[in-house]
C-alpha cells in the first residue's frame, strides 16, 4: 500500500515547532526511562516476583509500546518538509494504538482483581493468583487485544478511500475512517463491539472489585483500613488517570469539528505520553515495597564503586 496519508497540522505548528520538538522528545524518553528502571527493579528483585509486580511489568511495557507507537513518528514529522505517512504505516500505527489503549483497561482490570482477591479472600490468595494463572490471563489478554486489532486493521484497509489529508498528529481507526468515500456499518459495528468490550467490561471488573473492597473495609478495624487503602490507592490513581485521559481522548476526537492546534497537541501528549509517564512514577512512590527495592539496588551499587 503505496498510498499517502498528509498531515496538515503540521504545517500550522511550524512556528511552535522546536519547542514541539524538544517537548516531546524530553517527555518520550523520560516516559522510556521510568518505564524500563521499574521493569529492571522488579526483574531484579525476587522479592517482587508476584502476581502483583508482574502485571506491573506489563502495564510499563504496555505504556512503552503506546508512547513508542505515536512520539517517533511526530518527533519525525515535526522534522519533515512536508509530513506524511504510508497507508500501510498509518494502519500499522492503529494497530499499536488500539492494542495499547486495550492492554492499558484489561492489566488495570487484573491488578484491581488481584487486590480484591489480596483483602477480601487474603487465605485463597496463592491458590488463586497462582503464577501459571497470570501468564494465562495475560496471554489471552494480549491474543484477544491483538487479533481484534488485525481484524479491524484489515477491515478499514479495504475502505475505499477519496480523502488523504488529516489534521491530526497522528493515524487512528477514526481518522482513516473519515478518509473513505462512503461510510462501512461493518467497521463502525466491530469498532463499537471491540471499544465496549477492552473498556466497558474492564471499567465494570474494577469498579466491582472497588466496591467488594470498600465494603469489607466498612466493616474492618481502622488499621486495616489504612493498609487497604494504601495498597489499593496507587492502582486506584492510575485507573482513575488513565480513564480521564482516554475519555477526553475520544470526546475531542467524536465532537470536535474543527481541530485546534491546542486541542490537537493536548489529545496526543495526554493520552500517548503523560499516563505511561506518570504509572511508574505513581507506583515507584506510593509503593514501600519497591521504594525499599530500589534504595537496596542503589546501595549496592555504591558498595561496589
């Protein structure tokens, strides 16, 4: 597929564009770092090799593949005469962006059942959360997330398209969508099929899990209530961001007629950088377990210089 898509946003952003440039390569590869140090804390560690960290490994990498799939390609537009992306490059950048969007709600939804089955059944914990039970669940995430991806890849690659213009930084599902001649109810129902069950169902499995918890809270001492809540709080923070993030993310693009530059540069960095910014960082302080690791990883370190 020789076919182009152009951007004309760019074009309007050349007089921010080195402040554009440097903004988000500083952000990018912060976003990289965090990410890849808390994997390597908890790869290291054995003390953290537990359900728990290991979804927290994987929502890292789910945030490295997001941010990686958006910020090379508009750090190489910012650079370019005249922005532009392959058809084919275009739908190999959905692909990654629906399987990050959909990695992000299913992890969040496992690790809120794990601290579920964590406080309210804390004796069944290991016959439950067993390690060969994660690797499954997320092995059907991944599978699931990834065929469905394809799948709608290949059923917006056979649109006919009239249109290759775009006033967004980056391809999405909508976007080559709005490109076709005529609209396709197939694409437009497996969509709206796969949008309800990668964030309805998860949203639902955690806001269940939260409830399940907070009652049994209600019922316990005030100490157990302090330690629930200071185990639940930094999934709760990053759901709750995540969430925020993904819900501006689709209203601006649903209803927004006229795409402002500002708009435009929000939507991107506030869906495809600040939440994988932000999950390790939120993790890395509010929990003692890993705070405890990484100052040992750095004493180490130090005894052997």
């Amino acid at each position: 597929m020789s076919w182009k898509v152009f951007f004309t946003v760019y074009g309007s952003l050349r007089r921010y564009n080195t402040a554009l440039l440097v903004c988000i390569s500083v952000l990018y590869v912060s976003c990289l770092c965090v990410n890849l140090f808390l994997v390597l804390v908890i790869w290291v560690e054995s003390s953290l090799h537990r359900p728990m960290y290991v979804l927290l490994v994987n929502l890292c990498l789910s945030g490295v593949v997001g941010s990686s799939s958006v910020c090379p390609h508009v750090i190489q537009q910012l650079l370019a005469d005249r922005p532009h992306y392959t058809l084919s490059g275009c739908l190999t950048q959905v692909f990654f962006i629906n399987v990050y969007s959909g990695c992000i709600f299913c992890i969040l939804a496992l690790m809120a059942y794990d601290r579920y089955v964590s406080i309210c059944k804390p004796l069944l914990y290991h016959s439950i959360m067993t390690a060969a039970r994660v690797r499954l669940l997320l092995l059907l995430v991944y599978l699931s997330l990834g065929s469905s991806s394809a799948v709608q890849v290949v059923l917006t690659s056979r649109l006919r398209l009239c249109r290759h213009t775009v006033d967004k930084l980056v391809c999405d599902s909508l976007v080559v969508a709005n490109l076709s001649c005529t609209s396709s109810p197939v694409v437009s129902v497996f969509g709206l099929c796969c949008a309800v069950c990668v964030v309805l169902c998860p949203c639902v499995l955690v806001l269940g899990s939260y409830l399940h918890i907070l009652l049994l809270l209600l019922r316990s001492s005030r100490a157990s209530q302090v330690k629930g809540l200071q185990t639940c709080t930094p999934h709760l923070v990053t759901f709750i961001n995540f969430s925020v993030a993904s819900f501006f993310g689709v209203i601006y693009n649903r209803l927004s007629q006229h795409d402002s530059e500002a708009g435009v540069i929000f939507m991107c960095v506030n869906f495809f950088i600040v939440p994988p910014l932000l999950h390790p960082i939120i993790y890395g302080i509010k929990m003692q377990e890993i705070r405890q690791s990484v100052k040992k990883i750095m004493k180490r370190k130090i005894i052997q210089m």
